[in-house]
C-alpha cells in the first residue's frame, strides 16, 4: 500500500503488525515513513524514537531523527547525528547532514 500511496491502509497494516508483536521495530520505522509522507513529522518522529528504543543500533531511525529534527530547526539533530555516527561512522546517507550540524 505505501508505494502506491496508499498510506491509511498501510498505518492500518502496520498497526496490525505491532498488535502481534509490539517489540517489531521495523513497523515502527515504516510507520514513521508513512507519516513522514503525509506530512505528519511529529508523528513520524513519534514513531522512530520508537523504533530506536527498540533497537539502539537501527540507523535508519537514527538517520531519520537527525534529519526531520535538523529541518525542523531542533538541537536534537546534532544528537542523534552523533549517536547515528557513534555506530557507523561513514553512513552515506547521513553525510550531508554533517557538515551542516556540526
């Protein structure tokens, strides 16, 4: 359903998915993704912080914390782009995003 925008079903899924197995990260990080399409960044953030607490190491979530909070003017960024790097320090995608941090 999210590749053809579909996102209501998708959250739907999902939320199905997370009732079986409330621990399943990866629900949390396409959650975050439909709500990041729909323009729901509080929600989207919601649901990565989610994700990573799950999973201290998910740098998907991690990446995508550092970017939503950097363009919506957070100091957060600058954190979980530091966390992000702690794990893998050469993440390409999140290049970009550190010379305009730090």
């Amino acid at each position: 359903y999210y590749y053809i925008g579909n996102y209501d079903s998708s959250l739907k899924n999902l939320e199905e998915s997370i009732k079986i197995n409330p621990k399943n990260e990866e629900a949390y990080f396409f959650k975050g993704q439909v709500y990041e399409m729909k323009k729901d960044y509080k929600e989207a953030i919601k649901n990565y912080k989610i994700s990573v607490e799950l999973n201290k190491n998910n740098i998907f979530s991690l990446y995508k914390l550092t970017k939503l909070n950097y363009f919506l003017g957070s100091d957060d960024a600058l954190e979980y782009l530091k966390r992000l790097f702690a794990i893998e320090d050469k993440f390409y995608l999140a290049s970009f995003l550190k010379s305009k941090i730090t």
